[in-house]
C-alpha cells in the first residue's frame, strides 16, 4: 500500500502540473497572463472561426458577426473580423494619455488594443485583439471582471481559413442558370376522359 502511494506522489510530481494565479485586481497582469498562453479551448462555433466563452458569460444571440454575449448584468458585444483575417490587413493603434486606461497589445504573433473610457458614469471597455473586438459598457466595479472575461474570449478565437475562402469567393456560388416549369408537361398527353370515349366507341 505504501508503495502504491508513493508512486502516486512520485507520478504527481513529475507530471509537472502548475497553476497559474492571475491576479485580477490588476488589468496588466491579466492581459499578459491570459495572453502568453496558447489558449485552445472552443465551446462556440461561428462561421470561419471558433472560440471558447468562459463560465459565468452566456451566449444571448448572433447577427452576421456579431455575437451578444451577458455576464453578471453586463452585456458584451463580440465582432469577429473575418474580412481583415482573411486579407491580413494591419491596423495601428496610438495609446491615448486622457483615456481611463489605454494599451497597445502584441503578444503571440497577434495584435490588438484595450482601451477604457468614462461616459457619464459607466466606461466603454474597447477590446480589439487577433481580428475580433469586445465592447461593453460597465460599472467601474465591473471593469476588471469584463477585461479578464474579454482576454479569455479573444485569446481563444481561432478561424477556419478554409471556410472563409468559400465564404468570401464570390465565383464560387455562380452557375448556369436553367429555367424549371414543374408544371408543364414535356410531352403532350391526351385528356384521359377522351382516351375513355375513344374505347367505348
């Protein structure tokens, strides 16, 4: 018996599990915690990309791209870029000094942006990253729950470059149009009362 458990231990610690504690009273750490893994957890599709919603952040509905996500009386408006990823275009971004928080991202090869903002009494969360963007309009208390929520999302947004390209090759979907009647017969029939008549004549 004794052997068995400490072979368990042994199994344990050279398995080399870690947990990382992301410590979430601080915007930057959460950003370059989340955003140094290579995160590939999905539990949503969409059309050319996939991505994974963390517990506590529901889906509600999607139009197009656009996909409205809610949490703890919060609403999150998700755009996914398909276009931009597509063409890899580039975008640049200038930290903004005035702003409640302000920061250029590049991390993992990808680009983006988070920047806050106070409208009246709530902030504008503006969370660009790896050709998709979050917005969310939230109580300052909320703030740090909405960006670790957003990381985790954009972090995980992965695309299907195959289907975009069939989604955005418009040659793809021509054809030669044919007209159908499916109601008009190919051949003349004869009227099957007077094909009677004939008979009984």
């Amino acid at each position: 018996m004794k052997k068995l458990i400490v072979l368990t231990l042994v199994i344990f610690l050279l398995t080399g599990c870690t947990v990382v504690r992301i410590k979430t009273d601080d915007i930057d750490n959460i950003i370059n915690v989340i955003l140094s893994k290579d995160n590939k957890l999905f539990n949503r599709v969409g059309k050319g990309y996939k991505y994974y919603i963390p517990r506590g952040v529901s889906y509600i509905d999607t139009r197009e791209n656009n996909e409205k996500l809610y949490s703890n009386g919060n609403h999150y408006y998700l755009y996914v870029d398909v276009i931009s990823y597509y063409y890899k275009k580039e975008f640049s971004y200038e930290e903004q000094k005035d702003a409640y928080y302000s920061r250029l991202i590049d991390m993992n090869n990808k680009k983006g942006f988070l920047e806050i903002n106070k409208v009246d009494n709530l902030y504008l969360i503006k969370y660009i990253y790896n050709y998709a963007k979050i917005e969310a309009l939230v109580e300052e208390k909320d703030i740090n729950q909405v960006v670790l929520d957003a990381t985790y999302i954009l972090s995980t947004i992965k695309f299907n470059s195959d289907v975009i390209k069939i989604m955005l090759d418009d040659e793809l979907f021509i054809n030669k149009e044919e007209k159908y009647d499916l109601f008009t017969p190919k051949k003349e029939t004869n009227n099957f009362i007077e094909y009677i008549e004939e008979i009984e004549e």
